[in-house]
C-alpha cells in the first residue's frame, strides 16, 4: 500500500514542495513537484527529481559510535555531555562550539541555539549558511535595521526587468530560473541582465550580459547610483520620507562615477554599461536578484548596499516586481536565520548590541547564563579549533573538512581537537573520518520540522519513513544531551511541535511599538495544536494578529527596522580591483556550483544519474590563457593558490574571462 505525503525539497533555498509516494514495504518513494505549492506550482530541478534515489540504507549511520565502536545512545549521549561539561569546568565556557547546517530544520536550529547561547552561555555557535547569507544579513540590517527580505517570487510574474547579480541561477536556483523564463515568455517587455565574470546557463536568457571584473561590483552599483542622480531620476519624495543618509552615500558614490573610469574597473565596455543604467533608470518594476557572486566576497556586505542603494534611490522596494532579493542558498538558511543560527545573533532577529534584547530573551527562556556577545563565527570557529582556544566542538549535518575555505587547516584542526562531535545521516565523509563520537540523526526523508525558504514561506518537511536504525532527530539528540548537561527543564521536549510553538510565542514575546517592534513574527502560530501543526500548510511571515494569513512584502510605505523608522543609505568605497593578480597568482580562479550535485555530494551522488552530467572535477579557461600555459581541452592541469592546490580535467572555452 503506498501513501502520498506533501513534503519540502532539501536542497536550495528555492523550498520546492514535493509530493511524495512512499511504499513503505520497499521503502521507496516516487517524486512528484506539488502543484499546489506557491514555491514552484509543480516544478522541480534534476536535484529534487532524483530525491528518490537518495533514501537507500547502504551508506546511512544507524548507530551512535564512540572512538570508533559502536554503542548505545545513552552512553554516547553521556560522553557527550560529561565531555562538554568537564570541558567548560577546565577551560571556561568558550572553549565548545557547535557548528550547524542550513540542512537542519528550524526546531533542531532553535534547540541548537538555546543549548548554546542561552545555558552554556556563549554564542560559539555557527552554520554553513555563515558562508553564503551572512554578507546579506549583514547589508539588510545596515539599510533596513532587520535582516528582512522585502519581496517574494511573485513579483518575478510582475517585473519588467529581472538583473541577476552573481548568480548562475540556471544551475543554482533551476525551479526560479523556469519560473523566471516563463515571466519573460508570457511579458515580451521583460528584460533580463546578467552581471557575472562568466558567460553561464543563465545568459541563455539575457538581453544583456555584463562579464565584469571579479570583484568589481560596487563599482558598477556606485556608477548606476550616480546616473540617476545625475539624470534626474531619483524619487525625492521616498528618499526625503523614508531614508537617511542620502548625501554621504551619493556624495562617495559620484566620486568613482566617470565612465571612464567604470569601464577600466569593470573591464567593461562603456556603451552596454549604459544601457544597463538607461534600462533601469526609466523601468519601473525592476528586481534585483543576487547570490553567491555578490555575498561570497570580501566586500560582500558592501554590494549588497550598493545593490539596496538604487532601490532605495528609486523607491523601487516592496512593490509588485520591484526590489533587491536575495537567492539564498541552502534550504533552511532562513529559518536558521530567524532563530538566531549566525554566531552574532540571538533568537526571533533579536541581537547580541540590544542589552534589552539580551535581557528579553534571558526572561522567555528563564535563564540567568545567557550570552552577552556574539561569538566566533564559522572561519573564525575553525581558527580557534585549529589553535586549540576551543577543544571540544560538535559539528551537524554538514562536511566542513571539504566545505570550508582552507579546508587543510580545518582537517588539522578536527584531528588536533580533544573531543569532536558528528551528528549525521551519512557514515563516511571526510569531517565523520576525525569525530571522535559519531550521532546518527535521521536524514531528509525521515525528519518531521519546518524551513523557511528565500521568500520568508515557511513549509512543513514531513518524514516519510520510519527512522533508519537508531537515528534520532537533531533537535532530540542535543535536547538529550542538554538534559544529561544539567538542564533538564528547559530542555523537556516531546515533538518537533513542542519546539516550533515555542518558537513562535518568542517571535511575539514583548514584539510591540512600545517595546522594540520586530519585523519577525509568527505569534499567529504560537497556540498551534499537534494536528494543525501537522497539516501547517506553506505561508509567509509575519504571521500575527494584523496580518493572520501571512504578508508577501515590506516597506512599500516606509516602516524600517532603525531606530528612526527610515532606511540607511550607506556610503561605498569601493575596494581595490582585483583584476591585477600577482606574478605568483597570474590568474583568478573563480568558482561555481555545478547544476547536478549539491555541496559535497554526500547525498547527490548516491544518484546514479546526477554523476553523469559533470563526472569529476573541472576547470574552464579561456582559449588565450590555455595557450598561454600550454593547456589542451580534456588534458589534466594542477591549480596551486595560496590555500592548496588540486588537480582537475581542462575545458577550454570563451565562456570564461581572458586573463
């Protein structure tokens, strides 16, 4: 007998619904998109389309293991525990950590984060997402005091301009790049630019692509932010109701704003530079979409504000089709975000320079050891592993040993460390290889929570299965471990709801205009009961007495987060270009994901059909650099930077930027 059950895809931050057919007998599933879903009304990428070939057994962990026998749960549990206190009784309390995943969902985040920053009391506790979303989070709550996304898909089907900013959304975002395609198939006046060094998949549908020089995209945003004030075309009314700090930011701007001088910085030509700015100075509904390209940088945080500058500049903010958006990357990256998953930040977008905030949520947890600073973030975490600040650490759902940057150092850090931790689905992966405790917790199609996708849509990911061996979800495996610490009242939790309710009654807890109003709110759900919790059906926040069904967008009218209710523009400077490498480094080695596979492959690879697209690893060069370092398509080539070095097959094409 098979049974149908709705659930969410685990891979981007898309959050595609999934109808899923499971046989319980064979322990097979077939997947199906969910038309009614408003992520991706039935769409679904090569990714989620192959979620059924990823369920099997034969390479999941199905027992708690300590120093590499297996065990039970209550003396791993206990190891855990008597480890991590002793730890903190020798060293002091910043010397754990945890380091989490945008693949946990918001319940296991949100025990996570009180585990960590609310009783053990530092805030050492950091994700993945800290490498793809913190330079918006960043830049969202410098322009708007929150870290609010102030539109939704929708607004693709409104647009009649979509740029799209470091982002080879063809590949990375497949389901919003289909949604994106039939927009401009049904809208012939909509007019799509691509800013990115390399000609990808997304170019298919560009009117305009822009190959910039890596790094060069404040310099591009500060050109658009002067053309319109030059020309005129700023929308005075919004900037002098609803925003501070226009002079500064314009003043910096106009400084760099020859085009010129735009185009040498860029290594773009002058005449497609404005075109750009002509098309988005006299198009009303424009978005700016932007990911990896932009927040993975040294300057990171920097675009984003030039980005939100021109909106701002335009008003051009919480309309149908206008505004800048972030594509997030990972599943769940949001709803890490919204319980405080980032080591600067405490629950409910609440934060660590508020005292009140720290008070506030001291108080709802009942608490007197919460955490009165950010802690290390995730590099900086790794760091203090590898120089032994830290000693003990628990690493979730996540592979940093190939994830991270410096991956060499991590490796050294995790086989240095005096007591690592591993909670996961699967048995064998570099980071599982130097845990000296492993926890096996339930993978995607067994776990019962929620995510929050880019948009701010709050989906059920519902288990399919019944667990395989003894896997446990996240949230109960640190609950337990929470308990065994000497905190067993506030960690007393029976079900993913439990949490969730809780979760959302903090959203709320003293969220008013005479207290500090917040844009994150769910309190609407505070009182779900377990069966409605269950049947929770997918919707935006915030969810609250004013709006009960969910809100699509923020700030049309004004409303931000500051303490004066309006907006900051922030001045850029930009940074040195970095299209003059070294004579050691004479190339920029500029990275991407690959459309078939997912992180470090841990779960796509398991199906056989997402191996074929791109087999190994590989490295595109432009013809002129190929020949000038004796390169032939097809042959093998060594890259050496100052991190480490890798060999990998050669593509020879123009897709790529000359040197």
């Amino acid at each position: 007998m098979t049974v149908t059950i709705k659930t969410t895809c685990p891979y981007c931050g898309v959050g595609c619904g999934v109808n899923a057919t499971v046989d319980d007998v064979t322990r097979t599933v077939k997947i199906q998109g969910d038309k009614a879903h408003p992520a991706n009304y039935g769409r679904l990428c090569s990714k989620g389309s192959a979620l059924g070939e990823t369920v099997g057994l034969a390479e999941r962990l199905l027992t708690p293991k300590a120093y590499g026998q297996d065990t039970d749960w209550d003396t791993a549990l206990s190891l855990v525990a008597r480890t991590f206190n002793d730890t903190i009784k020798r060293y002091g309390k910043h010397s754990v950590a945890i380091y989490g995943s945008g693949q946990l969902l918001t319940e296991d985040y949100y025990v996570a984060n009180k585990l960590m920053k609310g009783f053990i009391g530092n805030a050492n506790l950091d994700t993945n997402s800290r490498l793809c979303m913190s330079s918006s989070v960043a830049g969202h709550k410098r322009a708007f005091g929150s870290d609010t996304v102030p539109g939704c898909y929708e607004d693709f089907e409104y647009a009649d301009m979509i740029v799209l900013i470091g982002s080879n959304t063809a590949w990375c975002h497949p389901v919003s790049f289909q949604r994106i395609r039939a927009a401009k198939e049904a809208n012939p006046n909509l007019k799509v630019v691509v800013i990115d060094p390399r000609r990808t998949a997304t170019c298919d549908i560009a009117d305009l692509h822009l190959p910039l020089a890596s790094g060069s995209d404040t310099v591009l945003f500060n050109g658009l932010f002067a053309f319109l004030e030059v020309n005129g075309l700023l929308n005075h009314g919004y900037i002098a109701e609803h925003t501070e700090g226009f002079s500064g930011a314009i003043t910096t701007a106009k400084a760099h704003a020859d085009l010129m001088h735009i185009s040498e910085r860029c290594l773009l030509n002058p005449d497609d530079i404005i075109l750009f700015y002509r098309w988005f100075a006299h198009t009303e509904k424009v978005m700016s979409l932007y990911s990896q390209g932009v927040n993975q940088s040294t300057a990171g945080t920097d675009k984003v504000n030039a980005i939100i500058n021109c909106h701002l500049a335009t008003g051009r903010i919480g309309k149908p089709g206008m505004g800048p958006f972030s594509l997030t990357g990972q599943p769940n990256a949001m709803g890490g975000r919204e319980v405080g998953g980032l080591a600067h930040q405490l629950a409910a977008h609440m934060d660590f320079s508020n005292k009140e905030d720290v008070e506030r949520v001291a108080r709802f947890w009942q608490t007197d050891s919460i955490a009165d600073a950010g802690g290390l973030p995730a590099v900086s975490l790794f760091d203090a592993v590898y120089d032994g600040s830290v000693k003990a650490v628990w690493i979730m759902g996540t592979n940093p040993v190939v994830s991270l940057p410096n991956a060499d150092k991590v490796k050294q850090a995790l086989k240095h460390c005096p007591f690592v931790v591993v909670s996961d689905c699967i048995a064998q992966t570099d980071t599982t290889a130097l845990a000296h405790v492993l926890l096996p917790a339930q993978g995607w199609s067994e776990k019962n929570g929620t995510v929050t996708n880019s948009e701010r849509r709050i989906s059920r990911q519902r288990s399919l299965f019944k667990p395989a061996g003894q896997a446990k979800p996240d949230w109960w495996i640190m609950a337990q471990v929470a308990q065994r610490m000497g905190y067993k009242d506030a960690f007393n939790y029976q079900s993913a709801a439990q949490i969730f309710r809780e979760h959302a009654a903090l959203s709320g807890f003293e969220n008013n205009r005479e207290q500090g109003l917040r844009d994150f709110d769910i309190s609407g759900l505070a009182t779900l009961n377990d069966v409605d919790y269950d049947a929770l059906t997918p919707m935006q926040w915030p969810i609250n007495a004013d709006n009960p069904t969910g809100k699509a967008r923020f700030f049309a009218d004004g409303g931000y987060y500051t303490a004066s209710g309006k907006a900051q523009f922030i001045a850029i400077k930009p940074t040195a270009p970095i299209h003059s490498p070294s004579n050691d480094y004479p190339l920029i080695l500029n990275t991407g994901r690959i459309r078939d596979q997912w992180h470090t492959m841990t779960r796509t690879a398991l199906a056989a059909k997402l191996n074929q697209h791109k087999p190994e690893p590989f490295v595109e060069v432009h013809p002129n650099d190929g020949q000038r370092y004796g390169l032939v398509e097809q042959g093998l080539a060594k890259l050496t930077t100052t991190w480490g070095s890798m060999y990998a097959r050669v593509h020879i094409t123009s897709t790529q930027k000359n040197r």
